[in-house]
C-alpha cells in the first residue's frame, strides 16, 4: 500500500479499497494503472475541467494509448442517457479500467455504470435499465463492477464514497442503484482527494455540494434510529465542514495555503459525515428523499436542493417533540463551531447558507408552480431514502416541507 493510502473505511466490504487524500492527479492514476496492470482505460472528465484547464490533457498525454475512448461531460443528476453511453463504452472496448473525474454527477454515473455492464447485455437501453429497479422504493441491485473504478471528485457530495449511486431516468425520476450488499459495498477501488484539482471547481458547485454533505451529517444525527457512534461520526464531520468550507470562503483569493486547507479539511469531513451510513449502516432522511426529486424533476443544481431544504425539514421534524433532542445536538456543533448563540437548529442552517452565499428558498431557483410540487411530492414517496426508510409517508408531508420552503 502506498504510504499515503488509507482503507476508505474499516469494515470487510471494503477490504482492499484506498483512498488518497491531498493527492496528486498526475502521480497516482499512472501509478496504480501500472500497479493493476491496466490497459484498456475509459475516461470519465468534467467538461468544464477539461475546457478550462490541462489537468485532463496531462493525464491523457500520460496514459497514451491505454486511454482506449472518452466521455467529456455528464449532464446534472447523472442522466440515463450518460449513463448508458458509458457502460456501452465499457463493453464495447472490452475496457480493465474506469476513471471518473468530476462531481457527483460524473462519480454516481460511472459507478452506476460499471455496474450495469457486468450486469446487462451489451447494447442495453433504459427499459433494460428500469427493468432492474424496485418501484416502490426506487431502488435496483446489479452485479459487482469488473473493472478497476477510479473516482476524482471534484465537489463535495461524497457520492464517491458510497456504494449505492443515483441517475435519473427518461421520465424525471431518480433512481438508485448498487452492487450486492448495498452501499456498503465500494464500487470505486480507489479514490484520489486533489485539492488542487478540487480547486478548479466553481464556488457555487464546491460550497452547495458541501452543504450537500452537511445534510448528511445532520439527517444522520436526526435519524430517529441513530446509534450513539454513528452520531459521534457525524458531528465530527459536520465540524469539519462548517470549518473547511469556512476557510474555503475566507482564503479564497486572498490566502492560497488557507484555501488548499479549507478543502483539504472539507475533503476529509466528506469522507466522515456518510461514515454513518456506510459503517453504522445508518440512514438519511425527507431532506435527502425531496432533494433528489426536486432535482430531478426541477434541475435544481445538486447540493443547492440541500440549501433549500435542509432547514425546512428542520423546522418541520421540530414540532415532534421526540426530534428536539437531536436537533439540539446540532445546533450545539453550530455553535461550538462557529462561536454563534444561536436557538434554533434550522435558523442554524439558513445562517450558514446564506453566509456563504448560497439559495435559501425555492422562488430563488424559479420552482413556485403548483404542479410541479405535486410531482416533486409524488415522487418522493418512491425515493429510496423516502419509501426505502418510513421517515415520510404522505405525500400532504412533503407539501408542507416544500411550503416551508417556498
């Protein structure tokens, strides 16, 4: 093992399964292709990575001819269409090795991916797709991946540390899937964290996504079957986001070696903050089930649905009076955090929101027709995290999340 690499988690499904953190890009994708004696690459990269900057071109001239087809650009929450394209890719060039660099769009839609083409005929389609999937719960298992899986990411979603990976189908919906034993089971073999690559990203991807891993840090302690470790877990992580996204802002533009920091940190609370879910096999919540709709259904950008949903569900789960403890945990890692005196953990969460910079309400990204709530309502009721674990059950709840919102 490389004296960097760590297991991304200590648990026996994930035995054999590194990650790097405060990597280099150049150094370590060459080194372990080599280690594997892979061959047969298919490139997965950020488009505007690969327009803006040479990060990809590098590489590219580094690999040569081992890079056997490409795919530059995933549409938002990972569409079918995407998805398909690269598993075709990957059965049709016989393919040893996947390498994934971008946000979680471009991470869920290789995982899923690999997935699939171990698993369905070459030339499959979306049908053959939704043929896999539970509808009640959104969710389908495939057959493990037979290629190497290397993810970059380049937001902070955390979607390369979880075994389960979301894409949304031709109707608007997203569905989950994953390899046998759930998201337990990693599909990436490894997982390179570059701050300086990180760095490219826009602010607004970079920052929404970590709100993004910030809900699930707080739906983790929230979880009415939240076990004492997995909250331990959580609020570690979501101490170091609210510190590294914080040094993100500040050192941005005025103190590069704070900036690097601030990712770095945030890098690392990613990785703890679904350390619940994946280790204590502890779940999500209606935050997590409404977001991946109002996504899909609405385009709202990935990480910003966390922004406008996270402290309504707050404020709404805060009637029950079974939920005031938890979410005085919460706010108690706010405040220690930050220094702030706040009293409620949903005013918390917009607080922090919106020092950043970011969207706090559904008319802010255009999502006000009547209609269209209802659909994001339906459909959350069939959400993996919505159906798959009984927090909301009718749609009129996930009305009020949503009025609560608007």
């Amino acid at each position: 093992m490389d004296q960097l690499a760590v297991n991304q988690y200590d648990i026996p499904e994930r035995s054999s399964k590194l990650a790097v953190f405060d990597a280099q890009l150049s150094k370590y994708i060459p080194e372990y292709i080599s280690r594997w004696s892979c061959t047969r690459i298919v490139l997965v990269a950020s488009k505007g990575l690969y327009t803006a900057h040479n990060h990809i071109q590098d590489l590219e001239t580094l690999l040569g001819s081992k890079i056997v087809a490409k795919k530059i650009g995933v549409g938002e929450h990972s569409p079918y269409a995407d998805v398909i394209a690269i598993a075709h890719m990957l059965q049709e060039y016989n393919a040893d090795c996947l390498v994934s660099i971008g946000s979680s769009s471009y991470s869920d839609a290789s995982k899923i991916a690999a997935l699939l083409a171990a698993t369905l005929p070459s030339g499959f389609t979306a049908k053959d797709m939704e043929s896999l999937v539970d509808q009640r719960k959104g969710h389908g298992t495939c057959q493990a991946a037979k290629v190497k899986v290397i993810l970059v990411p380049t937001s902070l979603s955390a979607s390369e540390w979880n075994g389960s990976s979301s894409c949304t189908n031709p109707d608007g919906k997203k569905q989950h899937f994953s390899p046998p034993g759930g998201h337990r089971v990693a599909v990436a073999d490894l997982i390179l964290l570059d701050p300086e690559l990180a760095s490219t990203a826009p602010e607004r991807l970079w920052l929404s996504s970590g709100v993004r891993c910030m809900d699930h840090c707080v739906e983790t302690i929230c979880n009415p079957h939240c076990t004492p470790p997995a909250s331990a877990d959580a609020q570690e992580g979501l101490a170091a986001m609210l510190k590294g996204l914080l040094e993100y802002k500040q050192g941005e533009g005025a103190d590069r070696a704070r900036y690097l920091r601030g990712i770095s940190d945030s890098q690392q609370g990613a990785r703890r903050a679904i350390m619940a879910l994946i280790v204590h096999r502890n779940s999500f919540g209606p935050s997590h089930a409404i977001g991946h709709q109002l996504g899909s259904v609405s385009g709202v950008m990935h990480g910003i649905t966390s922004c406008i949903l996270l402290a309504p569900v707050l404020k709404y789960q805060a009637r029950d009076p079974s939920r005031r403890e938890a979410q005085a945990t919460v706010l108690k890692v706010f405040n220690e955090t930050l220094g702030w005196r706040e009293t409620e953990a949903a005013d918390a969460v917009t607080k922090f929101v919106k020092l950043l910079g970011l969207r706090t309400r559904l008319e802010e990204v255009g999502v006000t027709d009547e209609g269209e709530l209802e659909r994001i309502a339906a459909k959350t009721l069939t959400d993996v995290w919505g159906g798959g674990v009984a927090q909301i059950t009718e749609a009129g709840e996930v009305m009020k999340i949503l009025d609560l919102a608007r």
